[in-house]
C-alpha cells in the first residue's frame, strides 16, 4: 500500500467511497453470515460438516477484511494528489529502462486500493521501482534492485498529478 508513516494511505475519494461502500456491506453481512452458521451448525456432528467449516472459514475471512478496511480508512488522507516537481504518492510517472526510449511504461504511484478505480498499473512507493523513484523529477536516472538482484536503470520521462 501507499503509505507514509506520518500520512497514512492515501485515496482518491473515488477509492475511498468504493472501500466504505465494501465495508458498510461486509458489517451489514455479519447477522447473514451467522444466520448460515447457526443453520449450518443444526445439520449435525460439526467434526464432519463441512458446511459449517466453511461458512465459519468464510466468516473469518470476511471479519479479516473488516478489520483490514477500518484501519485503512481510519489511517487514510482522502484527495488529490499534491502539486510537486517531485515525484510522489499520486503521480502519474513515464519512465524509460536503461534510458531507451522505445522501451517505456506509464503507471501511477500509489496504493493497490486506487488500482480497481483506474487502467494504470499501480505501483507502491514501498516496491522497489517506487521506492528509487520516489522524491526524483523528471529528468533525472535512478537505479533499483530487483527482488532477483538485478540492478536496472530508469529515466523519468514525464510526471503528472493523477486526476482520477
């Protein structure tokens, strides 16, 4: 995810209402979802009832993303992304590896919440790409490490603000 220590995930209010959303729905679910538990319960011995397995393994998974949501939102600044020469969370990056033109990618740095409200990839400024460009301007050719420890080089082509 997109995160700073002092600023939390930042959002789109775009993504933000789309996460709400999911949660209101997950918390709207739980009388539902104990509702099949109970009835899967009364099918009989619970060492073998799978029903019941699964209805408490989809209930556990379920409250896992309820949790999972309200710390993000509860941590989350909801906007636009800042102006800056630099690049930063929210900022729509063109980069060319090992400075050939030809070979080039467009994507957004930002948290994987924004990724379900846009076509560009998403890329997190904790990832590796991210991290190396993270505070550049265009113009400049940073180097990071893949998981492999591959070294690979980039030159920032062009930086916008992300728009939604």
């Amino acid at each position: 995810m997109a995160t700073d220590a002092n600023q939390g995930t930042w959002l789109t209010q775009e993504a933000y209402d789309r996460l709400k959303s999911e949660l209101d729905e997950l918390i709207a679910n739980r009388p539902a979802m104990a509702a099949e538990i109970n009835a899967r319960r009364e099918e009989g011995d619970l060492k073998e009832n799978g029903g019941y397995h699964a209805a408490r393994d989809e209930q556990g998974k379920q409250e896992g993303r309820i949790r999972q949501l309200e710390d993000l939102l509860r941590n989350a600044k909801v906007g636009e992304a800042k102006d800056s020469d630099e690049i930063q969370i929210g900022t729509v990056v063109t980069i060319a590896f090992d400075g050939d033109p030809d070979d080039t990618e467009k994507f957004l740095l930002g948290s994987r919440e924004i990724a379900a409200t846009t076509d560009l990839t998403v890329y997190s400024p904790d990832s590796a790409l991210g991290a190396a460009i993270l505070g550049h301007k265009v113009g400049d050719t940073v180097a990071y490490k893949t998981p492999r420890d591959t070294e690979i080089s980039v030159k920032i082509i062009d930086a916008e603000k992300f728009l939604g």
